[in-house]
C-alpha cells in the first residue's frame, strides 16, 4: 500500500473520517511511498488497535507531564510496520519511564510479532542514550523473562523484512533466540547487548544470542564496512545465552567488533549468576549454505589500507569458533579467542579449542591486520577435524599469534596443542608464531606445509617454548622449504618430531635451535626423525637446515625411523662456518635402520660433494650410531659418505659402546652397524704425484665375507685442520668380494685441489649400507713433507671442495 505523508504520534492529526472513501482513495494513489516514524512511548505490551492506519496507538494513553498523549508500545510499532509496505523506524520518546539504572524495560507478556517488513529499531534514539561513548549500555531493554515457550524469541525477522537494522536494544531472558534471522537478508544487528544487564550481569536468553539461518543472506552483526571509512559502529555484547553466542548459516554473513562470551569490556567473563561467557560455543557457522561467512573484519578502503574490526570471543563453554558443514570461503580475521580485548589476559573457551574447524577452504588469519590472538585454552588453541574423518581440505593457517600475548613477546599458552589437525588435509601453516603448550604443532595427516613460521619463539628471539615445536604424523608433509620458505624453531624441548607412523616428510630450509643470524635458540634435541622415508635437507640451494645451539644433539634418528635420508645440512655450524655447536651428538642414530647421511653405496661419485652434511663444533661426537638399549635393535644399515666433519670435542664417528673402536680379525661382531671394520692404510706404500695429480694407496679391511655384504665401498678423505676429522672426500674405492682381508692399491685423481702435503683416513662401507668409524690416518705424499701441512691444510680451506654446491669453508 502507498502512504501519502510522514506519519509520527508527535507530529500529525489523525486523517479525518470526513474527508470521505473516494478522495482518499484518490490522495492515496497519487502519493509517493515515505518512510514512517514510529514513536515508542509506552513500556507496555499492548497492540496496535487499528493496524495498517499508519499510526501507532494501542487505544490508551500515557501522560507527557502535563496531558495525556496516545500510547505507542514497541508491540504496536511492529504490528504498525508490518501492515505497511516500506522501511520504517522505531525510535524512543523521552516519555519512557527508567529505572534506577537508567535503563527502560519492556516486559513482554507474549511473544513479539513476526517482522515482515523493513524496519528499523533504534535504541540510540533514546534520549539518555549516551552516543559519544563507543561502548555505551544500552537503555531499552527487551525482557522475556514471562514467556514460556521454547519458539518465543526476543526478535523475529522473516522474509520482506530485508534491510531491517537493530541498534542499542539490551534483549534478556527470552526462553529462544535473542535476535532470530529466518529469511530477511542484509540485516544490521549493531551496538546490543543480548544476554546481559548493565553489560556485566548475567541475563541470558535460552537459545543463541543472535541466530542467523540459511534463508537469509549477507546478515552483519556488529560494525559495518564503508569503503572510504572503514568499520563504524560500536559492536555487540553477546554472552550468557543457553545454546550459545552467535549462529551463523546464511551466507555472506559478517561479525565484526563483537565481545561474545565477556562482559562489554572484554577482559573479564560474566559470571554473575552461575553463568559463563555462552553455553557451548561462542560462534558456529555451520550448515551448507554459510560460505563467504566472516569472523572478524579485515577490509580495505578506498586507497589500499587495510582496516579492521576483530571480535573477542572467549569464556564460553564448549569453545570459541566451530566452521562445519559443506560450506567454503569462510574466514576469521583480526579476532582475540581465548584471551581478552587487552591481549594478555587468559579467557579460555572452557571446554573446546578455540578454533575447530570440520570444513573445507576456511581462511584463519593473515599476515599483518589480519591476524588473530588464540590463546589461553586448556585445550588447543586451533583444532581440525577429527581423527575418522577424511577432512577438513584446504585449510589456511596465517600470520596467527597462538599460544601467546597480542605482542607476542610472552606466552598465554593453549595447554595441549597450538594448532592440531586431526585429519585435515592440504593445509598451509605460515608465518605463525607459536608458542607453549604440549606441541606448538601436531599435524596427524598427509599433504600439509608448515613455512616461515616462529615455533617456540619471535623474531626477537624470546622464549616462547613447548614441549614439541612440531610433530608431525601422516604422509607427505613439508616442513619449511627453499627460498625463505625455512621455519625458526628454538626453545623447545624437541625442534621437530617425525611421529613413528609419519611417512616421506620433507624438512628443508629450517632453523632449528637457531636463526639467520646464529642466535642461540636452543632446543634440547633439534629434530628427531621416527618414520619412514623422509627426507631431512636436499641438494638445491637453500635446502639445507642448520641445526645448532641444540642442550642435547641436533639431530636424533630414532626407534623405528627406517630409510631417513639427511642430507646437504649443516649441523653445528651454519654456511659462514660459525661455532653454533650442539652440546651433545651432531647427528645421533638409535636404533634406526638404512639411513643414509649424505650419501650411500648407490650414490655416483659426481653426486657425493653436493649431498654431504657439515657437522662441526658439537660437544660428542660428530656421527654416532649408540650401541642398542634393551628391548631395542641396533642400529643397522645407515651410510655416511660424503659429509664434512671437523671441531667435534670427541671423534667424529662414534659406533656402539662410545669410543672409538679396535679392528678385531675376520670382524664377526654384531651391534651398531655390525661394527663394521675401518680400512687400515698402508702409509708406506701410498702416495700422491702432484704431478699426475694421482693419489694412490695401498689399504685393507679386515671384515669378514659371512659378516658384511660385498663389495665394500671405501672413501678417502682429506682431514680437517684438527688432522683427526674427514673433511673433504677425494675418491672411493670397491674392496671386492675376493680381496677380503687382504692388501689391495687403488689410484685416482683426487675431486679436490689438494696441497703438496696433506693427511687421510678412510671410512668403509658394505654393500648393504653398514659404514665404519673412521680408520687410521696416514700422511700423503711422504712423511718429509709434514713441516707443509699447516700451509697446504690452509689452501684446502680457501679452495674447498669441487662440485655443485659449492665450497663449505672453515672461515
């Protein structure tokens, strides 16, 4: 129906019976529709007594201080409303009694009506509203406190009634949902305070605070985004309410700037009354049809900065955010979960994580504005999946804070896990600080990388530990990467941790107990590898990890790791040759079984410079395969050929009971490596020609053929300026079935320059990938030459090593 002129209880006379049917018939068509005002003066709950008149008036009156005036109440405005096409405004006269709290209550007798066309009821009106103040308390209170019926919600919008905002209203004790959304699109819920009194004390409603169902679309609950102001309005406070804050299954939605679950100022949970932040969860978006939902605003205005409006969601009783369903396109953004709106303050989700995640493609953070503080929970602080289902897929996990205060220089740990994924799958998790708690990350499937992230510690270096920085479990997954791609882990008790059923992991381009710039972050054990197949560095640039600064070893192949392949790191040390040493064993092998460090028995020659690791400055030994503890297999089959070792405080290669071992004939041992024999050579009858540059040497290795697999593969190696430890390999060799135990003469080119004067050992290694300590040392090419060691052992140093990788200098 058209309406012909502005209608308002102050400010018109009724339209005159008199004017007859036909003229206003006539005046009716002609005029254009207005919007109506409708004037709320009465705190009862009687209806409108001639509806669709265009004035509100239940028949009564209420006195104006000095005459009597027709009644409105908040009932008849609606009834009002929705019997006239339009958008309409319900505003608050100063005639409305208050309390001593300077509140206005409405307390409602019956459910109020459906709305069904375009409204809006604005509480800001009010004239003791007080509108300079951000947070202010609302003064119009809604109360269904009489109501008994589990459907009667404190507002209902259906269908027609798009458009329609609601501003500054407090709705308490309703049995249902305080704000209901069940077909009205583009919907403002703004600056209310649902559940609560003075926004402190405990009021809730029965249902969801705010209750958004699939049939409406593109709702916004708390502020509002302008492109050339940004997020305006004051945000709402939701908690106390019976099935929990905020429930979202229409799509498009957006919740910016609420507190769901404290008190209006944000660090502290209601709980006046027995109550706690919402039962169950703070905010669900659930359901197939809510995706592009948004928890927490991060936009951008006109120009391209970046704003935002994040809520506070915490104190509530089952956890903070659950995203299930089919739906995708969700993001959560800017928020404060489990800790206060001050950042430091620890309000967990009680029995939840504060995040948990079930569906497909939901974006948590982003880099810079857009990162969320999830702390401060007795569980996770992100959880994802659950371990039978087959999902969630495509999960984004960036530039989050969690397990920490909003500066992220001190913890507010989450107790168990900082981010655990249960069963998610493809997920990304980067540039994250995570701190305290069990295990920063655990990660129990395939598929997923974890990069550029801080794990127990900041830029800065502070402690921001847990008992694991990162475990992981499943197939396929990456841990950092080349080209900046690396992870900083320090101050944990374990860097990284390869569960025993994780399988083919890649951990490439970390810092693990240390940083770019050598600080010393240490962990007690940098990594420990269980599992099978993965792969620890890689021949590319910027592959290698630096492992270092670590109280126990920096790398620990453990119980049922089979076929780990270390390779291209450095491991005690860094690329400029720093002293970053691991106070124990650079790389620790317990009972593991074929490893290879470096490179193996099928490894070509051409490929040994570029696959060895660099393990210097540790407090033991370099390489060491522990003899077995009870109950555990020795540590069989693992290769080392190829790598650079120097500085170490004890031997370089350590097997079975620590010290270094005695040849013993025919070598019948079992244990570590089967206590493979060292080749003993010959340095009367082994020498180097400078001018061939050949170097050749006579040697044997007493291993007896029923104990080892043959051929056996020995590798020479330049030693290091100490003149105890393999530091550049210059050739290999096979020692044949038929030689065993005896002398064989092996010549070759060295594949270093080499100076006049320079010492070798070798180390052997059988054809099922058993290697040796590291044997006797002889001086090449005569023992006059020893006055120039010093001299050529320095050249060594300059010129390093041919091949791909490049030269690994001392300096």
């Amino acid at each position: 129906m058209l309406r012909s002129i502005r209608l308002s209880v102050r400010s018109r006379p009724r339209v005159l019976a008199t004017l007859g049917l036909a003229l206003t018939l006539v005046w009716v068509a002609a005029s254009p529709v207005l919007a109506l005002d409708l004037f709320v003066n009465g705190t009862g709950d009687a209806g409108d007594n001639s509806q669709g008149d265009g004035e509100c008036w239940t028949g009564g009156f209420v006195s104006s201080g000095m005459f009597l005036v027709r009644e409105c109440t908040l009932r008849a405005a609606i009834e009002e409303a929705n019997a006239l096409a339009g958008a309409d405004t319900v505003r608050f006269t100063g005639l409305l009694p208050v309390d001593p709290s300077n509140t206005t209550v409405i307390q409602l007798v019956a459910p109020l009506p459906p709305i069904t066309e375009t409204l809006t009821i604005d509480g800001t009106s009010a004239p003791t509203y007080d509108t300079a103040n951000p947070g202010a308390v609302p003064v119009i209170m809604l109360n269904g406190s009489l109501l008994a019926g589990a459907n009667d919600y404190g507002l209902l919008f259906f269908e027609n009634a798009d458009a329609s905002q609601i501003l500054a209203l407090g709705i308490v004790r309703f049995p249902g949902d305080g704000i209901r959304l069940s077909g009205a699109d583009l919907v403002r819920i703004d600056a209310c305070h649902i559940g609560l009194l003075r926004g402190v004390f405990s009021a809730g409603n029965g249902g969801f605070g705010i209750h958004v169902l699939a049939s409406s679309l593109q709702a916004t609950v708390g502020q509002a985004f302008d492109p050339a102001a940004g997020f305006e309005g004051r945000g709402n406070v939701i908690a106390s309410n019976g099935s929990g804050g905020v429930r979202l299954l229409g799509p498009d939605a957006l919740l910016a700037g609420n507190k769901i679950g404290t008190d209006r100022f944000g660090n502290a949970v209601v709980t006046a009354g027995g109550a706690h932040g919402n039962s169950f969860w703070g905010v669900e978006v659930v359901g197939g049809a809510a995706h592009g939902v948004r928890v927490g605003g991060l936009d951008t205005l006109t120009g391209g900065t970046e704003v935002t409006a994040g809520n506070v969601i915490a104190g509530n009783a089952s956890g903070g955010v659950q995203v299930d369903g089919t739906m995708t396109n969700v993001e959560i953004m800017a928020n404060h979960i489990g800790i206060g709106a001050d950042g430091f303050t620890a309000l967990p989700n009680v029995a939840g994580p504060g995040v948990l995640v079930f569906a497909d493609g939901v974006d948590i953070g982003a880099v810079g504005a857009g990162s969320n503080l999830i702390s401060g929970h007795g569980m996770s602080g992100i959880e994802l999946g659950e371990p039978s289902s087959l999902g969630p897929f495509d999960t984004r996990i960036v530039g989050n804070r969690i397990g920490t205060n909003a500066p992220a220089d001190g913890l507010v740990a989450n107790a168990m896990s900082g981010i655990l994924g249960n069963a998610d799958q493809r997920t990304e998790i980067r540039d994250n600080i995570i701190g305290g708690g069990d295990r920063a990350i655990d990660l129990r499937s395939f598929d997923n990388q974890i990069v550029s992230n801080f794990i127990g510690t900041n830029a800065l270096g502070d402690d921001l530990g847990a008992s694991t920085g990162i475990a992981v479990d499943g197939n396929a997954n990456e841990i950092g990467g080349p080209g900046g791609l690396g992870n900083v882990i320090g101050h944990n008790a374990f860097g990284i941790r390869l569960l025993p059923t994780a399988t083919s992991a890649i951990v490439a381009g970390n810092f693990v107990g240390t940083d770019a710039a050598g600080s010393d972050l240490g962990n007690s054990v940098g990594v420990l590898l269980q599992g099978a197949a993965h792969v620890v560095g890689g021949t590319l640039s910027g592959d290698e990890n630096v492992i270092g600064h670590n109280s126990l070893h920096g790398l620990v192949v453990g119980e049922q790791a089979d076929s780990a392949e270390v390779v291209g790191n450095y491991i005690g040390t860094d690329a400029s040759g720093a002293d970053l040493g691991n106070d124990g064993d650079g790389i620790l092998l317990s009972a593991a079984l074929r490893t290879t460090l470096g490179s193996d028995v099928g490894t070509p020659e051409v490929e040994l410079p570029d696959r060895g690791n660099v393990i210097a400055f540790n407090g033991r030994a370099g390489i060491r395969a522990e003899e077995s503890q009870v109950g555990s297999p020795d540590p069989t089959q693992n290769a080392w050929r190829g790598n650079v070792l120097y500085s170490n405080r004890r031997l370089p290669v350590d097997i079975g009971v620590e010290g270094a071992n005695v040849n013993d004939p025919g070598d019948f041992d079992q244990g570590a490596n089967r206590l493979q024999n060292t080749p003993e050579l010959d340095a009367a009858a082994s020498s180097y020609d400078a001018g061939t540059d050949t170097i050749e040497v006579r040697y044997r290795v007493d291993t007896d053929v029923f104990e080892a697999s043959y051929p056996l593969t020995v590798d020479f190696y330049q030693l290091a300026p100490d003149g105890e430890e393999p530091f550049a390999w210059l050739g290999s060799h096979l020692y044949l079935f038929g030689s065993a135990g005896t002398d064989v003469t092996t010549s070759f080119t060295p594949a270093i320059v080499v100076p006049g004067s320079f010492l070798v050992k070798a180390i052997a290694t059988d054809n099922a990938g058993n290697s040796s300590e590291v044997g006797n040392r002889i001086l090449l090419p005569e023992p006059s030459a020893l006055p120039a060691l010093a001299a050529a052992t320095a050249l060594l140093v300059s010129l390093g090593r041919r091949g791909g990788r490049g030269a690994r200098s001392l300096s």
